[in-house]
C-alpha cells in the first residue's frame, strides 16, 4: 500500500525547483520578448509578449538556486529548464490556437511546464511513475489556487 504522506513529500521535494521556475517569471516580468516580436508562418506571434528572456533567466535561476539549496544543482537546473521550455511550448500551442495571452487554455496551462520538467530531468533522473502521476494530478489544482493569489496580489491580470 502506498504511503500518501511520504508519496506528497517526495513528490514536491522532486518537482519543487519546477514550480518555482515557472512562478518566478510572473514576479519578474521582462520587457525583451522571446521571439522578439516575431511571428510564425502562420502569421501569428511565435510566443506572445508574456514569455521574455527576463522572465525565462529568472526562472531558470531561482529554480536551480532552489536545486542547489536542496543538494542536487543539476537536476534542479534540469527540472527548471524543462519547466520554463514546456511553457514555451504552451505558449506556442496557445498562440496556433488563437488563445490571447493570459486567457485560459485548462490543463496546457496547468501542465505544460510540468511535462517539460519530467521529460528534461527523467534522461538522467529516472522518476517513479507513482511520484509522476502524484505530481501531474495535484499541480492543476496547486496552479489555479497560486494564480489567484498572483491575481489577488496584481502580480496577473486575470486569476487562472
């Protein structure tokens, strides 16, 4: 039978630099987009004005801090940069499906960052399926109630 509780504490000690990856960049913000302004050959933006090079260092530095502080550097450099490339490709996906910034896409946006996290980090950490299911079935929630706070704190404009 498995453990819930120590399932919960392995699941967030594994993915924790990944949430604070794909958090930080809302503290920060930027001005530089990603795709400088660009758009794709459908004629639409590649990533949108919310995915900036500000945004993407913050994040890939605060979450490998957070790997560092826990004793593994590399693998919390892995899991945040996983996060912050899924993002991008949410984004991606968002913008191919006409959804404006900020405006919800479920489950894409709540698990975008998650997959690029595990993909990225399981080719040198493999993850037990148990804590991967935990992790992708607890982050939608974890995701909706830290976006009304980042609402509540005008740190988003919409609180999804």
């Amino acid at each position: 039978m498995i453990d819930i509780y120590q399932l919960a504490i392995n699941s967030f000690e594994f993915i924790l630099p990944a949430y604070i990856a794909n958090a930080t960049p809302v503290i920060f913000k930027g001005k530089k987009p990603i795709d400088f302004g660009k758009n794709f050959i459908d004629g639409k933006r590649i990533f949108g004005d919310g995915k900036t090079f500000e945004g993407f260092i913050s994040g890939l530095f605060f979450g490998t801090l957070t790997g560092i502080i826990m004793g593994s550097p590399f693998r919390g450099f892995l899991l945040s940069f996983g996060a912050l490339i899924g993002d991008l490709i949410g984004a991606f996906i968002k913008r191919r499906l006409g959804i404006p910034r900020g405006k919800p896409a479920p489950l894409l946006d709540q698990l975008d960052f998650i997959f690029g996290a595990l993909l990225l980090s399981s080719i040198f950490y493999p993850i037990e399926l148990e804590i991967a299911l935990f992790i992708i079935i607890i982050t939608p929630p974890i995701h909706l109630i830290s976006n009304i706070f980042a609402y509540l704190f005008k740190l988003k404009n919409y609180p999804f």
